[in-house]
C-alpha cells in the first residue's frame, strides 16, 4: 500500500494496520535546510515562485517518511488576490495592508479571478505533484471565511478579536457581504487547487474557537458547508479549527470526511461522540516536538493507543510544528508511528 492510499483509506474510514501521518507547517523554521532557502528569498518570494514553493513543500518528506505533503503557501494569499495585500511584522504576527471597515472598501474586493492570480499556487501544486509519482498524499489548503475575516477586519494578528466580533453583532449585512466574497473567492481556488493535483483539502478555521458556541454556526460554519457543497461530492476535506472542542459535533455536519482536532481534548473522547464515518486527524501537542525523542515515542504511542481499534485515524499535531522544535524529534515520531504494531 503506498502512502497516498493509506491516506486515502484513512479519510474513508478504512480499516489499516497503522495511521497516516503528517505534519502541518512541516516546512517551517525548525529546518535548517528551510532556513537557508529563506536567507535567499523572503517568505513571499517563496510562495509566489512555484519551484521555491515545491522544493520547500518536499523539504520535510525527504527527512521523514511521511504519507503527505502539505502544499506551501498561506491562507492570506486569498486575501492578497482580492485586493487586500499582507505582510510579517518586525515584532512578529501579521499586518494588513489596511484594516477593512468600510463599504467602499469592501466594494473594491474582488473575488472573480482569484483562481487565475493565484495560479503559481496550482503550478506550485503540479510539479509537487510530478515528483510524488503518485505515492504520496498531497494536500492543498485554504482558510475558512470566518478564519480569513478576522485578519481582514482586525487588520492583522489580534489579541480579542474584538472588531470582527463587533462587525458580526452589529453589522450583519456588512458581515454577510464580506463572507458570500470570500465564499465565492475560496471555491474557486479550492476547485484549481483540485484541478492542479490536489489529494485532499484543509480547510483552517484556525480561529473558529472564539466565537461563541451558538454563534458558530453563524459566523463560520454555514460558510463552509457552502463551499464543501460547491465541491466534488466525496472529495476529502479536512476541516481543523482550534480551541472549539464543543463544535466538533456540530462540524460533523459540515460535509468534511475529516476533522483536525487540536491537542486540548482526548481524541478518544472526540472519537465517542462523532459519527464513525467522520475521520479524526490529530492531535499530539505540538511542544512535544521541543522536548526529547523519548517522551515523543511514549505521549505517540499512548495516542496511538488510545485510537487502537477504531477506523479513520490521521495522525498529527494538533496545531503547527514550532520554530523551535528538535529533529530527532519528528524522527522518533514518525518511527514510533511507522513501527507500531
Ligand atoms: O506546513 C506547511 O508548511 C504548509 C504551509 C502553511 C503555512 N501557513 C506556511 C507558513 C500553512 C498550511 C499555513 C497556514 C496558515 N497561515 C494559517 C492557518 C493555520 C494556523 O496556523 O492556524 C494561518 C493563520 C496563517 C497565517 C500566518 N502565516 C501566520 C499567523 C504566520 C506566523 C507569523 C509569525 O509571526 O510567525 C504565518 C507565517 C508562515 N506561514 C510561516 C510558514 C512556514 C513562517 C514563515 C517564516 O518565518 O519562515
């Protein structure tokens, strides 16, 4: 069985010897050979050169036996193709080209096309694509609407994401419109994304913990059932979002074959409570890559025992691999997972 149909059989909910595994922002700054790329070139320059875009997407898999790659990019690039650009600031965290708080503003966003500005995405996707030969699993992503509205609105990064909350109860007409663009925008992207080669999709409602429980459906939730409806009947999405353990079930409903689980809840519990026909991917913390190879090898297994008998099972971090996290590390992961009986 190769990788990619492991992952496959995973997301259907197929019986395997051991799961999948992956990791999210794989190829991010933990890697010295990511590193060197990124003293040449800035993280946009990589992104929008689908050659730099493909050699960093497979940095990591030709470290670790991983069964995917994950398609290097950022959800802002949705943005950016609209009409409102981004950038790192100095102190860390991102900046907006301008905070979007007027209707003028949100005239101008423009979501017809993007599928043709972001096509170094699709190109980028293509030649990962060409040098997986068909054995590896190759995701794309994007944000969900309500994800990519909170640095849109907020301006960038946040600490209480007190506009985009604002604009929801106050303003839902202003708040509808932006979302119906980024519903519209997402789908075309997610279809060229699935045209160039994509296996699977994940959608980061990265922030879709913090609005409150009832507020979900709302405000996230409705957006993305529209845009998996709009897309192939059965193609594998993956729906993450952080710190909302209690929409887990309400996300069953989204139309995702999986859901990404963050590293707060026991995936055993979660397991227990959502449909059998809904994979889990998930969900080690993440600062357990900063510690030692042996306490990776004891908290992976006592994951992976946790999900002993049970189909549909992806195993990851529950969020992004830090900066400072060890490579000796990721190998005691993957080995753990890869040699478990
Ligand atoms: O695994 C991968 O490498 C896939 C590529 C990937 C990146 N970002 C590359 C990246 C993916 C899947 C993302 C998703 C992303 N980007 C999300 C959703 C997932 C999540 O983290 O919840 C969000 C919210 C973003 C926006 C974004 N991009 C943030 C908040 C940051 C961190 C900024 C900071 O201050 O550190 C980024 C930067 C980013 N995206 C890096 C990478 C490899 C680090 C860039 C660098 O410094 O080299």
């Amino acid at each position: 069985m190769t990788s990619r149909e492991r992952f496959l059989s995973a997301c259907a909910c197929q019986p395997l010897d051991r799961p999948p595994v992956w990791v999210m922002r794989q190829a991010g700054r933990y890697l010295p050979e990511y590193r060197a790329l990124k003293a040449k070139s800035s993280f946009l320059e990589m992104v929008k050169t689908p050659e730099l875009a493909a050699e960093v997407t497979l940095q990591p898999l030709r470290r670790f036996a991983l069964d995917a790659a994950i398609i290097f990019s950022d959800i802002l690039v949705i943005p950016e193709a609209m009409g409102q650009g981004y950038k790192f600031r100095d102190e860390g965290g991102i900046g907006m080209d301008f905070r979007l708080d007027n209707i003028a503003q949100l005239d101008r966003l423009d979501p017809t096309g993007v599928a043709q500005r972001l096509d170094y995405v699709g190109q980028a996707l293509t030649r990962v694509k060409t040098e997986l030969k068909g054995e590896k699993a190759l995701l794309g992503f994007g944000g969900s609407p309500w994800t990519l509205a909170t640095y849109m609105v907020e301006g960038g990064s946040s600490e209480d994401f007190a506009r985009i909350k604002q604009l929801f109860f106050t303003d839902r007409p202003f708040f509808t419109a932006l979302m119906e663009k980024l519903t519209t925008a997402l789908i075309e992207y997610f279809k060229m994304q699935i045209k160039a080669g994509a296996d699977a999709i994940q959608i980061f409602d990265s922030w879709g913990g913090i609005i409150a429980g009832q507020d979900y459906e709302a405000a996230s939730l409705r957006w993305v059932r529209e845009i998996i409806a709009a897309l192939p009947k059965d193609f594998p999405i993956i729906l993450y979002a952080k710190g909302a353990p209690s929409q887990l079930t309400d996300m069953a409903f989204s139309g995702a074959k999986v859901l990404g689980v963050d590293w707060t809840v026991d995936l055993g519990v979660i397991r227990r409570l959502v449909p059998d026909s809904i994979a889990l991917q998930g969900n080690l913390d993440p600062v357990l890559m900063n510690t030692t190879p042996e306490i990776v090898r004891r908290e992976a297994t006592r994951l992976l025992e946790t999900m002993r008998g049970t189909r549909g099972h992806i195993f990851n971090l529950g969020h992004g691999i830090m900066p400072e996290a060890k490579i000796e590390c990721m190998e005691s992961l993957v080995e753990t997972i890869t040699q478990w009986k």
